[in-house]
C-alpha cells in the first residue's frame, strides 16, 4: 500500500492514537446532532459531549504524536525504517482480516454512540440533575421532591429551549463539575442565581401571566407557646387576580405589579433584599418613582447595580425549593393531629430542638429523640405511661421536618433563602411595601393589611370568630404594642442572630 503520509506517521502508536481520536470525534458529532433535536436535554449531557469525550479525542491525538515523535528519534539514532505490513486484498487471509478490523471498528462506533445515548437519557432526568453530585445538590432536590413543581423537570426552569442559553448552561454545567471535583463548591449554594433564565421563558410557558386566577383562600391555624397552647385561626383572601383588559376582570397582585404595570427596581444587595428605588410605568405612562425614606440611593449604588424588570421570580423565587420555617411546619402537623396540641410545650420543644444546630443528619435525628424523651422525662414523669405512643409519634414527625429542611452538610435551612412570596419570615412584599416607599406626589407603596389579602376571619380558640367580608382588623397573638404595624414583621419572626432567642426559647428557661 502506497502512503502520502511522512513515514514517520506511519507507526503502531501513532495508528492506535489516530483511531480513538476518528471514533471520538465520531461519537462527538453523534452527540452533536442529538443535542441539536432536544436543546433543552440535561447540562451534564453537555459536559459528555464537550468535555468528556474530546479529552478522550485530545488524549488519542496526544499519543498519536507521541507515536510521530518517537519515529522520528528512532531515525535519528539510525534505526532502520520501520515497515509496514503489505496489505494485498487478493489474500484470503489479509481480506478476513480487513472485513474483521472493519466490521469490529463498525461495532465499536455503534456500540460507543448507543453507549452515549444511554448516558445522554440518564443525564436528562431530574434524578441525575438532583443526585449525581448527591451533597451539592441534596438540599435542592429534597425540597424539590416535596414541592408542587416535583414533576416539572429542573430543565425546565433551569435551562428551557433555545441556542444561546444551552451554551450558558453548558458552559456552567462544565464550571459545576469543576467546582464538585475539586471541591469548590459554596456551602450553601448561592441564591439567587445570577444568570436564571427570565421567566417569560420558563414559568410563563406554563402559566400564562394574563390568566385570571380570581381570589385564592389561604387558611392558616397557629398555636401559641407555653404549656398550654392556644389554637387560632386566620383565613386570608389572597387577592392574586390577574387578567386580560380585553378578555375579562382585570385586577389584583398580578394585574398590578406584572400586567399593568412595568415595575423596575433596584437592590443594593446581592440577595435582592434591599430595595431602595422602585418605579412604575402604568399603561397610560404615568410614572411613579418610589424611594425608601429609610436608605436612600446613592450615585454610587446605582452606577453599582443593575436596574431589574420584575418579573415572576421576584416574588416565586422558591418555587420548587422551599425550605419551611420550623414554626410553619409544627403548626401545620399540630393542626392535623400529627403532633398531639395536648402534649405540655409540643410547639416550642418542636421548635427549639429543629433550630438548635447538629453536625450533621444522623447526630441531629438522634439529639432530636434524646432531647424530647429527656424534657418529658424530667418535667413531666407521669407522661410516658398516658402518652408515650404521643410523645415517639411527636419524635418521629419532627425527625422528619429535619430531613426534609435542614441540611448541615451544605449549611443549608430556611434561614439561607429568602422567601419572597409574605412578608412574615423576610421582608418579602414588604421590601417595597413598608409604607416607607414615597413617590413624588406623595403616594405610598401600600402597607395596608386588607391591600392584598383580605383578613376574612379571624378566631381565637376560646373566642367567638371574628368575620367580615372586606376584611377585619388584624390582631396579634400577642400583644406587643402596635409595633406589629411600625416593624417589619420579619424584625420579631426572623431576628438577626445577635437577636436570636426572643421567639424560641426553650420551654421552661
Ligand atoms: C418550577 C421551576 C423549578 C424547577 C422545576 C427546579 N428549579 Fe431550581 N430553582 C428555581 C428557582 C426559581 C430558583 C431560585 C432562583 C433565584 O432566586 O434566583 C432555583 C434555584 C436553584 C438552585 C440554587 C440554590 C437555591 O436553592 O436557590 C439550585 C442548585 C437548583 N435550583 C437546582 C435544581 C435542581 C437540581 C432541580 C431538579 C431536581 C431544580 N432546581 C428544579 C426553579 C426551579
Ligand atoms: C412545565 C410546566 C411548569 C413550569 C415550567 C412551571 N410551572 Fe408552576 N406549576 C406547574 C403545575 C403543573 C402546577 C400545579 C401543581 C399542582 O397543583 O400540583 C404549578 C403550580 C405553581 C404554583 C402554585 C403552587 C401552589 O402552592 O399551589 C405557583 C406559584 C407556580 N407554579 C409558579 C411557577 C413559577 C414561578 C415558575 C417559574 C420559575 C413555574 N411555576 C414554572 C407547572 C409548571
Ligand atoms: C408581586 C408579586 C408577584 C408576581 C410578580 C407574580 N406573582 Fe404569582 N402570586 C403572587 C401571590 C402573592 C400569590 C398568592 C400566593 C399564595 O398566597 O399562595 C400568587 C399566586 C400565583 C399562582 C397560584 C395561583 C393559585 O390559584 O394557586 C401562580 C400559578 C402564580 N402566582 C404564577 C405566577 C407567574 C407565572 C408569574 C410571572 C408571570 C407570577 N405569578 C408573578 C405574587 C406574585
Ligand atoms: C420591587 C418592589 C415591589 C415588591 C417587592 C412588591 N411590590 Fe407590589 N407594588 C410595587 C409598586 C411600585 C406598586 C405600585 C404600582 C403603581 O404605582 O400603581 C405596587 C402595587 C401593588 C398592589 C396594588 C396596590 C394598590 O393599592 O393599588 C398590590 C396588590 C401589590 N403591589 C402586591 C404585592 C405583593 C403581594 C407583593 C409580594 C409578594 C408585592 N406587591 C411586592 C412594588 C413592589
Ligand atoms: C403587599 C402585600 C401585603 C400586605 C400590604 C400585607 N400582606 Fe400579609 N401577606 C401577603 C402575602 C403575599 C402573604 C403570603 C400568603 C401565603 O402564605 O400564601 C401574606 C401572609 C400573611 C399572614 C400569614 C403569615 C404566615 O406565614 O403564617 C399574616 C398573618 C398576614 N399576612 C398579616 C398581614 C398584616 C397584619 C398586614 C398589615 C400590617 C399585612 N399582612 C399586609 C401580602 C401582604
Ligand atoms: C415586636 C415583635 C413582633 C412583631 C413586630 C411581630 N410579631 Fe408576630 N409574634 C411575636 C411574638 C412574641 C409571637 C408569639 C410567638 C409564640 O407564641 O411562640 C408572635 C406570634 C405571631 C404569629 C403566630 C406564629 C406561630 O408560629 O404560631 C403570627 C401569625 C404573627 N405573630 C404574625 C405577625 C405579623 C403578620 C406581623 C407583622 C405584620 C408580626 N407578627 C409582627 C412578636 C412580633
């Protein structure tokens, strides 16, 4: 066989080498045309595509130039020419040979693309996206798997469809896996996330911000601590509205700040929690530019930070990874029986025990059990014997609500990501609606209680119900003043940890 190759390519080394660069690429550009018909596949896939298998491809051309190399040192020294075997097709045995090379190359490249393709759909799934890089990702897919969205694939809302954002996210898939290899991942994962995709092409693909979703009904029962609790109830019209001016009712949460308005806001704040400027444009272009009396915009801060479209994000930023406030949780399981009301102090030993910090997961469920057993064991003996199956169910249930929101490992609870949908446990609605944000004309961004939801009812345990259509006057639990109307409700709720202790404090101290 002639060769217009230099001599010195044609060597043992050099052929092997060549041969995994030619499959790799192959497979490379099989991969290629597959990401091509489904743009929003798995960014992992990405990292398979363009970092797996052309290291493979870079490795086969590296030894093929070792091969070259070492040729030419061999005729340096003298070596006699290397040559290869005559390949003469009217051989019987040099045609079996070929038919069998071909025929194995051939399986080789089937069997490496179908090898990839499997890769390719076990990457696309939520459990891959959620457990491949099982501590990283534990807190996100945990939440996620007990979320509403628990069926909606991460694609979906992480990369959604189109050229420019699969090359985003393959490029950052390739950073994460850099950043799992070697480690370098922060605890806990930072939120928000910088470049999400904007949720006119993810959230919107499934809802669609112009239907009207009427009055919601947000049915709430608390318990107050102490020994003996008192149970109460609040029932909330949560005014979510929405609408088309041409197609029907026209008002509400999303009306005002998505659909007939254009809101814009800065924050000074890598978490979007402090929002000194904010502005509407209605849809007659009358403009209101709000500014908080309490922080006032510097030049500074606003060359500093981008100004953002509010979009759905800015209030659904835990859609799918809600981590709950322990007090949530134990009023939640309390109300259904889950967690006995009759046991002395079940709310704030509830609490206190899921707040008090573990090393990790396992020493946490066993501190969880000793804790509960050892206060009743010692302030009230006699429980064991009435309530013992009360007091392991109350264990069990709490044990539970651990492992489904905390996260010693990444560092990660509730008190990491900012809801903003409320405004009891972070700022929420009330980082613009504090009452504080003052337009030109004097118009106040709106703190009043019956705004966005109507308080339908209100009943404390022994008392009667308390019931108006357009809303009654919120009371407090407790009384602590009319600071409820003049403090953030996130000041008491969430208090800095200098603060910590006011709400929570173990029963009995
Ligand atoms: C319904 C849409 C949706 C789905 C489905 C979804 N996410 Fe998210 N994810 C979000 C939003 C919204 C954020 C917060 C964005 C922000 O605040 O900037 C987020 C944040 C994150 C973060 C950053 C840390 C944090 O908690 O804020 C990670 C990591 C993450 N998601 C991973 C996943 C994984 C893994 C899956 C699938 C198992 C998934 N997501 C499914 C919408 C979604
Ligand atoms: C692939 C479709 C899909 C996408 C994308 C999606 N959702 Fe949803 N969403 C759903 C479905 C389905 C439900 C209803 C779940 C149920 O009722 O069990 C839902 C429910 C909701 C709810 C009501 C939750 C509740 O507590 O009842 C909110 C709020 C919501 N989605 C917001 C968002 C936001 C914000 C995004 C973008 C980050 C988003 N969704 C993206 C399909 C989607
Ligand atoms: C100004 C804040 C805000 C913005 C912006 C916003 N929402 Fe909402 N949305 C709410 C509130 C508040 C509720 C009531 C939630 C509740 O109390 O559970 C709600 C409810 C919903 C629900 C549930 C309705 C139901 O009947 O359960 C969906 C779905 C939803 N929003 C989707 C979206 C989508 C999609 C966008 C973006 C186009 C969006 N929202 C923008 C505040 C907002
Ligand atoms: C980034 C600032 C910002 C945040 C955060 C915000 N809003 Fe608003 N909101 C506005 C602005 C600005 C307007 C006024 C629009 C105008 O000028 O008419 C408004 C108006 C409203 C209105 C109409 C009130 C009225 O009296 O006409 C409702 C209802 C509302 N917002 C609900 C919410 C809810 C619920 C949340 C939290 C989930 C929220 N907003 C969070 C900026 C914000
Ligand atoms: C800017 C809109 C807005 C205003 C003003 C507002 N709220 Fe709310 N409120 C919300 C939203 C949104 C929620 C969340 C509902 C949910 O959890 O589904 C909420 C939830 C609540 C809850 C339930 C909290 C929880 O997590 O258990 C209480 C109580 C409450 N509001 C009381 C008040 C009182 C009292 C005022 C007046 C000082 C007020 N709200 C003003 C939007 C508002
Ligand atoms: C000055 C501090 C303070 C402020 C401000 C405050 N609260 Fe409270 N709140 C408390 C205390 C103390 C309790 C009692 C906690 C307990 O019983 O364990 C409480 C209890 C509650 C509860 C019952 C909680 C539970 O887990 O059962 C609700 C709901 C509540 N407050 C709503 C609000 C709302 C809404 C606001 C803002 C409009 C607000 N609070 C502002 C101090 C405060």
């Amino acid at each position: 066989m002639r060769t217009r190759l230099p001599p010195s390519f044609v060597n043992p080394i050099t052929i092997v080498g060549a041969s995994i660069a030619a499959v790799s690429f192959i497979v490379i550009i099989f991969l290629a045309v597959l990401e091509y018909f489904d743009p929003a596949g798995s960014p992992y896939m990405g990292i398979l595509a363009f970092v797996i298998v052309p290291s493979i491809m870079l490795s086969g051309l590296a030894i093929a130039v070792v091969g070259i190399w070492r040729e030419h040192r061999r005729n340096r020294i003298g070596k006699p020419d290397r040559h290869m075997p005559i390949l003469d097709l009217n051989n019987p045995r040099h045609r079996t040979a070929v038919s069998l090379v071909s025929f194995g190359s051939l399986a080789l490249i089937l069997f490496s693309s179908f090898g990839s393709f499997k890769a390719y759909e076990a990457m696309e799934s939520d459990k891959f996206c959620g457990t491949s890089c099982h501590t990283p990702m534990e807190p996100e897919y945990t939440a996620y798997s007990n979320s509403p969205h628990a069926r909606v694939g991460c694609v979906k809302c992480h990369i959604g469809s189109g050229a420019d954002w699969f090359v985003k996210s393959k490029l950052s898939g390739s950073y994460q896996l850099y950043a799992v290899l070697f480690n370098k991942f922060p605890r806990p994962i930072h939120t928000p996330i910088k470049n999400l995709r904007p949720a006119q092409q993810t959230c919107e693909q499934c809802h669609w911000p112009k239907q009207f979703y009427s009055e919601k009904l947000v049915s709430k029962t608390y318990y107050t601590s102490g020994d003996k609790t008192v149970k109460w109830k609040l029932d909330l019209l949560m005014k979510v509205g929405g609408g088309n001016v041409e197609a029907g009712p026209a008002s509400g949460i999303h009306w005002h700040m998505n659909i007939g308005n254009k809101v814009t806001y800065i924050a000074t704040d890598e978490g979007r929690q402090v929002i000194p400027w904010v502005r509407s444009e209605g849809p007659d272009g009358t403009v209101h530019t709000y500014r908080s009396t309490d922080s006032a915009l510097t030049a500074a801060d606003s060359a500093k930070n981008p100004t953002r479209r509010m979009d759905c994000i800015d209030c659904h930023n835990r859609p799918a990874h809600i981590y709950r406030p322990p007090t949530r949780s134990v009023n939640h399981l309390m109300a259904l029986g889950s967690i006995d009301p009759t046991l002395p102090s079940a709310k704030d030993l509830s609490v206190f025990v899921l707040e008090t910090p573990y090393s990790d997961s396992t020493a946490a469920a066993d501190s969880i059990k000793l804790a509960i057993n050892e206060y009743y064991a010692s302030n009230f003996p006699a429980l064991r014997q009435t309530k013992g199956k009360e007091i392991d169910r109350m264990i069990t249930e709490v044990q539970a609500v651990y492992r489904k929101n905390y996260f010693p490992a990444m560092n990660t609870n509730w008190k990491r990501f900012p809801d903003n949908i409320g405004h009891m446990y972070f700022l929420g609605c009330f980082r613009c609606h504090d009452g504080k944000h003052v337009a030109e004309d004097g118009k106040v961004l709106s703190k009043d209680c019956n705004a966005c939801h109507a308080i339908l009812a209100q009943q404390f345990e022994h008392d009667s119900v308390r019931i108006a259509l357009k809303g009654v006057k919120y009371q407090h639990p407790v009384d602590v003043g009319d600071a409820w109307q003049t403090s953030n409700c996130s000041e008491c709720h969430n208090p800095p940890a200098s603060k910590e202790r006011a709400l929570g404090t173990p029963p009995g101290h």
